[in-house]
C-alpha cells in the first residue's frame, strides 16, 4: 500500500491491530522484505502519530527470529 492510501486509510481511527508481513527466508527477497516490514511499519507508525491514533497492537512471528543466530534467547 502506497503511503497515500494508508494516510487516508488511517482517518478517524483509534486503534490499529499490525499483524502484516512478508516472510522470507531467501536472501534474494531482502529488498523487498526491507521495504514491506521496515519501512511499512515505519510509514505506518509515523502516520499513526500524525492522525493521533490512541493504540496499535503489534503481532510478530517466530519468522521474525534469525534461524541462524547461536545466541538464542527465550
């Protein structure tokens, strides 16, 4: 979703529930996981406080974690 049509999406809202992604595992999808998961949630949330939204839930994933990383944390 463009950045336009989340703006006017986000209207008279109180309450955002985040639960969207896109999960990959494959280093030839990095570009566009960045764009969608980082700079999505970064539009979102900027917009979000721009339209004084009271609450947004965010739901994450165990694709979230780096299947690779020794340092796990639980």
């Amino acid at each position: 979703m463009n950045v336009y049509d989340l703006k006017e999406s986000l209207e008279r809202i109180s309450k955002i529930y985040y639960c969207a992604s896109l999960v990959s595992f494959s280093k030839k999808d990095n570009k566009k996981l960045f764009e969608n998961n980082v700079l999505g949630s970064t539009n979102l949330v900027n917009l979000a406080v721009e339209n004084k939204v009271n609450k947004i839930l965010y739901v994450s994933s165990v694709a979230a974690i780096d299947s690779k990383n020794d340092n796990k944390h639980y």
